[in-house]
C-alpha cells in the first residue's frame, strides 16, 4: 500500500457460507437470526450491499464439499442442528450479489482436490468479467473423507500430497490466465471482421503428474486476468503453499503471539524463494459482539449463549479435526492428535495456545460463538480499542468478521463499529471510481 502517515485502514472482509449455521454452532435457533433464508437470493442480495455501502472490502464465503459426518461416525448430529449442512454452492451467488453493489469484492472458496483447472480457469475468469475485477480464490485442498467418498476416490488423499495436487492445479490455472492470451489478442475490430487474432492466443502445452492440458485458455483475459490469491492454512504444508503463492492469507489462532509465530514463519518462507515478503496480506477471524454501551454488548453475549449448541459444536470440531470426539469423556483435557484433516484446527487449542488446558466441554463452549477464533465484546470504543490491539500484537492486515447472527451481527458491527474505525483511520475511504479487488488491496504495489 501507498506510504500515509496515521492508522493504516484494516482490511475488513465478511465472514460467510452458503448454509443455515456457519462457525456460531446453534445460533441459528435466536430469534433474529435470518440465516434459514440461505436460498433467498435476496438475503444475500441484502447482506451484500449492507457490507458494500458500509466500506467492507469483501464478502469472504467458506464452502466445504462433504457432510460432517465425523462425530458419531454419521452426519445426524450435523443434520438435526444445522452445523454446516446442509451447504450449498458459494459460486453461484456472486453475480447477483456483484450487480447488486459497485465496491465489494467476492472471495470464493473453491477446492484443487475436486476441480479440473481448465474449468475453473473459465468460472473464475466470467465472474472476474461480470463482477468487473472484484473476485478473489480462496484455494483449499479439502479435509472431509465424505467429500472424497462422493467424488471418486475411497478416502481423501493424504495432507501433504493434497498439496502437491494443488501446486500443479495453481500452476496450470495462472497459464491459462497469464500465458495463453496476449494483451491485444481481443481485437473486436467489426470493420475487419476479427474478434481475436489467433496469432497472439497460445496453447499452453501443460503435462503434468495430476494433469493434461494441451490448449489455449477458454476465455478471453479479464479485468485481474488472475483473480485475487486467498489461502488458509498453518500446518508446514499449508504455510509453504501460502508462503509461494498466496496474496491474502487467513490466519487461524486464539492469540495475536500465535497468529505473529505464523506470519513470521510465512515471511521467511516467502522471502527464502525470492517473493517479496511484505508483498503479502494476512487477515485474522473474529467474530465481534457489539452494542451501543460496553453493558449492551454484555448483554447480547449472555443472550447469545442461551443458544448455543455444545452437540453442534463437537460436530464442528470433529468435523475439522477428523476425530470423533463423541468417544471421548466431556471433561478430558485435550492433547494434539495428528490427522490428515485440519492440523491447525486442534493445534491452536492445544499447541498454540500454551497458556491454557483446555477440556473438550471447554472447547465446545468456545466453539458455541465464533468457531475456533476469537469473540470481542464490547461497545464501539472498546471494540476498536481489541481491533487495533490484536492488529499491532499479532501483525495482521485486517479481519475476516464473522456472526453470531445474521445478518444482526453485520448490521451491529456497521452501525456501532464502522463509525469509530472510520474516526480512527481504520476504514479505507472509497475511491470515485470503481477499482478492481487486487487494486483496492493492493494499491500501488500492482
């Protein structure tokens, strides 16, 4: 970004999936919560331009591709409490939410495990066209065995070759975008009759391990050509994948010291193979309680946590740790279990966050509001006072915001928080013309 004097603006994305209970394990059940109008296109429509006109930067949206049927080796605890399930396609919502806002961009989570890159090559260039630059990949690898039950394989293939996987499927994907067509292949010259001179469109003759792809990209390039890189995962796998190939990076963590440990680990990764270190952006999960008054917002958690599902919780945490946890007595403190799920999900209880033995009740509690990240409560001033603490302890560029409620926790944040981060410098000023996500990202450094 361009050097200012002051705050820096956080970077400030929305926190979502395509379901009725996302991270918050039970909350649906609140009173206000309008989450069970995921297939509502105007929900989304809604949600999307309360976070445009607010000055959030994106709508980041999770996805994942199989049923949570880990806890009690069966899906029904999933079922019965809405815990991820059921889910449907993030994709599909973009360009109705895109039509429907100028400023806020789309991050999509999208799987190398269970896609073919020369199809997603052409559905990440079209919505790149029609969202005018504003569509970002969160690229994941995928960690429920029931999704690769469902698309072709008897299990998930191990951690570290879903990664190796992926690193093939990103380099055929940036080809197709980078390489096959040149700047001025599209001429669109009437008089002539030419569309695209096929001299300046290549084939890019990609044989690889996992892949085949001989010919030239579908698409003609589009406003970012490559949409915005986004990339979760901590384990030493997933922080040398973020490390070579991500822009954004999604930090997990309970505490600022343990999300910092990472950064830096991925900085030096960056560094060691030639990538400019700070050319990287890092955003932490939080989900934030808020109300007018510090008092309020206490009294919105209490409220919360009436709703809160413990059986959800540990079909969540089962779900993402890949054990099932409905074996193990309540009160049992946890120790760190190597899975070839998500690593990061159970060491940040047990490894990371040193400080703390957690018990499984414990965990599920936790669990209840904001998933595996941290809950802020407090009044606006407060709030941004926790923002900006955990910023400068940790080192992140800004935040993914998740709910308790939806999109009651959205509109809390907007109408308590955004005015004291605006006061403060924390929220980007918009610009009086469009501008594509990488760009707003980014600024000078593209």
């Amino acid at each position: 970004m361009s050097n200012q004097s002051g705050p820096r603006p956080f970077i400030l994305f929305g926190f979502m999936m395509n379901v009725v209970g996302h991270i918050s394990a039970g909350l649906w059940r609140h009173p206000e919560d309008q989450a069970h109008r995921y297939t509502d296109i105007h929900y989304w429509v809604e949600v999307a331009k309360l976070l445009d006109d607010a000055g959030f930067d994106a709508l980041f949206i999770a996805d994942a591709l199989g049923q949570l049927d880990v806890y009690q080796q069966q899906p029904n605890a999933a079922l019965r409490h809405a815990a991820q399930m059921p889910v449907n396609d993030p994709m599909l919502l973009v360009s109705a939410m895109a039509a429907a806002t100028r400023h806020l961009g789309f991050g999509i989570t999208v799987s190398t495990t269970y896609e073919q890159p020369y199809l997603l090559a052409r559905k990440f260039t079209t919505l790149d066209h029609l969202t005018n630059g504003r569509v970002a990949w969160n690229v994941v690898t995928s960690m429920l065995d029931s999704a690769a039950r469902n698309l072709g394989l008897t299990q998930q293939l191990p951690h570290d070759e879903r990664y190796d996987r992926a690193k093939e499927f990103l380099d055929v994907a940036r080809k197709l975008w980078e390489s096959s067509w040149e700047d001025g292949a599209v001429r669109r010259d009437k008089a002539a009759g030419v569309y695209t001179d096929p001299t300046k469109v290549h084939p890019i003759h990609h044989h690889g391990r996992y892949y085949q792809v001989p010919d030239a990209h579908l698409s003609e390039p589009s406003p970012q050509r490559t949409p915005v890189l986004f990339q979760a995962g901590t384990s030493s796998r997933g922080s040398q994948f973020a490390a070579a190939n991500a822009e954004v990076v999604f930090m997990a963590g309970l505490t600022p010291e343990a999300i910092r440990k990472d950064i830096a680990t991925i900085r030096t990764l960056a560094a060691e193979i030639g990538r400019d270190p700070n050319s990287l952006r890092f955003i932490a999960a939080v989900t934030v309680v808020t109300g007018a008054t510090d008092e309020r917002a206490e009294a919105r958690y209490e409220d919360f946590q009436q709703y809160i599902s413990e059986e959800a919780a540990l079909a969540l945490f089962s779900a993402w740790t890949g054990i099932d946890w409905s074996q193990y007595d309540l009160d049992r403190p946890l120790e760190y279990i190597e899975t070839d799920a998500c690593r990061s999900a159970l060491a940040s209880l047990t490894r990371i966050d040193a400080g703390r033995q957690w018990t499984l009740r414990q965990a599920a509690r936790y669990i209840g509001i904001g998933g595996l990240h941290p809950t802020l409560v407090g009044g606006p001033s407060s709030i941004a006072d926790q923002l900006e603490s955990f910023a400068s302890q940790s080192g992140v560029d800004g935040f993914n915001l998740g709910y308790a409620i939806t999109p009651g926790s959205f509109v809390d944040f907007v109408q308590f928080v955004m005015p004291e981060l605006t006061a403060r410098g924390r929220v980007k000023p918009r610009p009086a013309t469009a501008e594509t996500l990488r760009g707003r990202l980014f600024g000078g450094l593209v």
